[in-house]
C-alpha cells in the first residue's frame, strides 16, 4: 500500500497519523515491511519538511531582522548627512532652529529682492536727477546770458537816451543862439 503525499498541514497530520497505523499493522517493529518502508519514507520526509520550514521561517526572520537593521542604518546615515549639511551650513540641529532659520533665509532673499528692486529704482531717479539737473544748468545759463543782454540793453538804452538828450540840448541851444541872432 502506498502512501500519498501530503499537500498540506492537515494531510501531514493524517500521514503521520497513518505511519502509526502503518507501523502497528506490520508487525514486530524489527521486520518492517514494503508499506512500513513507505510509510517510513513518508515520516523522513515530512521530518524534512518540517526541518524546511522551521528553517525557511528562520531565515525569513533573520531577513526581515537584517532588512529592519538596514532600514535603521539607512535612516542613521542620512539623518547623518542632513546633519553634516547642516552644520556645513551653519545651520542648528533644533526643529524650531531650523523652521526659524528657514524663514530667516527666505526673509534675507526677499530683502535681497527688495534692495535689488530699491537700487533700480535709485539709478533710475539718479539718472532723472543729473538728466533735471542738467536742464535746470542750461537754463541758469540761459538766464545769465539773457541777464547779460538786457543789462547790455539798458546801457545802449541809457547811452541812446544822454546821446538823444545831449542832441536835444544842443538842437535847442541853436533854435535859441538863432532866435537870438535872428538868423533863419
């Protein structure tokens, strides 16, 4: 009689259960028979299985050790890393130091964009300023010289009327030198 194979926990139960049965049936235990070869065939098998199992199970522990010790190690080394970062960068290990610290930079790159936009903006009203300032120059000078023209305008001016005054004068001391001579 053979036996079958067991294709699950159950079926090994009733294998071994049947080994017994197989064993008792033979006999004294000194003659095993062709089924009690089988049957102990059966039993070393499912030894090994067992055997396999409890090892494969041991193995899958250990794996999974290893694997959570990796991960673990992992973590370490890059927890390592952010902190040579950090420290590279001057940067405090504390969570509310870093958020601080963060804002901080940030706060800085917007001041550095604020300036930026600042000093634009001050070369720009610089440029208006000497541009206006130019103008306001020219038209100094153009008040100056207009200045200077009138003043030269008023000398001839001045000079035109003692010229026209002294012609009055002598025009009206020759009516009188002739009303007096009686000449026409």
């Amino acid at each position: 009689m053979a036996i079958p194979r067991a294709s699950s926990k159950r079926d090994i139960s009733v294998l071994s259960s049947t080994r017994e049965e197989a064993i008792d049936a033979s006999g004294p235990r000194g003659v095993p028979q062709e089924e009690d070869a089988d049957a102990l065939d059966a039993a070393d098998l499912l030894r090994e299985l067992k055997g396999l199992r409890s090892e494969v199970a041991t193995l899958r522990r250990e794996q999974r050790d290893q694997l959570k010790q990796l991960s673990k190690d992992v973590r370490t080394v890059q927890e390592r890393q952010e902190q040579d970062r950090e420290l590279s960068n001057g940067v405090s290990l504390f969570p509310e130091q870093k958020a601080s610290v963060r804002d901080l930079k940030h706060e800085r790159e917007m001041l550095a964009i604020q300036l930026d936009t600042a000093c634009k903006k001050l070369g720009l009203e610089r440029e208006l300023l000497e541009s206006e300032s130019k103008m306001l120059q020219r038209e100094r000078e153009l008040l100056v010289s207009e200045k200077e023209q009138a003043r030269k305008l008023r000398d001839i001016a001045f000079k035109e009327t003692i010229m026209y005054g002294l012609l009055a004068v002598a025009l009206i001391g020759a009516v009188i030198a002739r009303v007096t001579t009686g000449t026409p």
